[in-house]
C-alpha cells in the first residue's frame, strides 16, 4: 500500500483548498492508498514565523513527510503566488525532505489565469526540496467548486475529468512502497 500525505497551505479552515485536499485524500484513499492530512494553519504560527525547528509540532510534520511516498500540496493562489503559510512551512522542511517522492502540486484561484503560479512560484521549491518527480499541476477555479454549509464538497462537472486525469497521472508516477530491510 502507498502511503500519501495531503498537505492544505490555506489559512483558512474553511478554504476551497483545504476541501479540495480533503476531496482529493477521500479519492486516493477509495483507491486504496493510505491517506494522511496535513493543515499548514494548525501548525503554531510561532513556530513557522520564528523558524523554530524543535517544535514537537513542527517536528511532527517533517516525520509526515518522511513517511509519505508522495505528496498532494494544495495551496490558494494569492498574488500570483502560493501562500504564505506554505511557504513557511516548507522552508522549515529538511533540504532532502522529498527526495525519492512523487508530488502533485494543486491549486485553487479566482481565475485560470493563475495557473502558471504553480509551475512558476511553487515547482522550483518543491524541486529544490529533491522531489523525485513534481507532477503536472493542476488549478481549480473558485467556481468549479463548491463548499456546502455542512462541509460537503461539490466538484462542478467540467474539472472532475481532468482533476481525475491529474491524479491519474499522480497515482502512476508514485515510486513503489517502500519495504524496511
């Protein structure tokens, strides 16, 4: 079984993106894969802000990583960039910390326009980070998805194809899972 890791960037606990991460771990894990989430904003935010490399928490989401064979990065797109909160955590992760992973990097924007942040603002960092392989990207607009009152998540249906076609793509490039020797 392949184990993947989630990873919201969004501040907001009622983000598009963080309901898109969570759509997009229920798809995986229906697959069969196991699924983990991560939430960038439950992290402390003295800890991201000030570096603060020995916080349990922070020390926690590296161990998440680690473990994960892939990971999906969901981020909002704000200023023609990821965001903020992302950015701080990632720059808190070991130089190495995706060697040998598979990553898909997904976004949601008010516009398709913001597209190319991905492969501009976000693919290098991930490359720098030694991902074995960053997956063709993958925006989703603010209008092809829905949040309900309740939480429930509504994909409008002219993104279902390529978001499945994007995880496709994902779920074929992931390295085989690991065995301990």
């Amino acid at each position: 079984m392949t184990h993947l890791l989630t990873v919201s960037g969004s501040p907001s606990a009622t983000s598009r993106g963080n309901a898109l991460a969570h759509l997009v771990g229920a798809q995986l894990a229906a697959e069969g894969h196991q699924v983990d989430h991560l939430s960038v904003r439950d992290l402390p935010a003295e800890a991201l802000l000030h570096a603060d490399f020995g916080n349990a928490e922070i020390r926690a989401s590296q161990e998440a990583v680690d473990r994960a064979d892939g990971v999906v990065i969901v981020t909002p797109v704000y200023k023609a960039s990821f965001s903020g909160a992302l950015k701080a955590w990632l720059d808190l992760l070991p130089q190495t910390a995706l060697e040998g992973k598979t990553v898909l990097p997904l976004a949601t924007s008010g516009s398709l326009a913001h597209a190319l942040a991905l492969d501009y603002a976000l693919r290098p960092v991930l490359q720098a980070l030694g991902a074995r392989h960053v997956v063709q990207s993958h925006l989703v607009t603010d209008t092809q998805l829905t949040v309900g009152p309740d939480g429930s998540v509504r994909l409008h249906e002219s993104a279902v194809h390529r978001l499945d076609a994007t995880l496709d793509a994902f779920v074929d490039a992931l390295p085989y899972a690991r065995t301990t020797v």
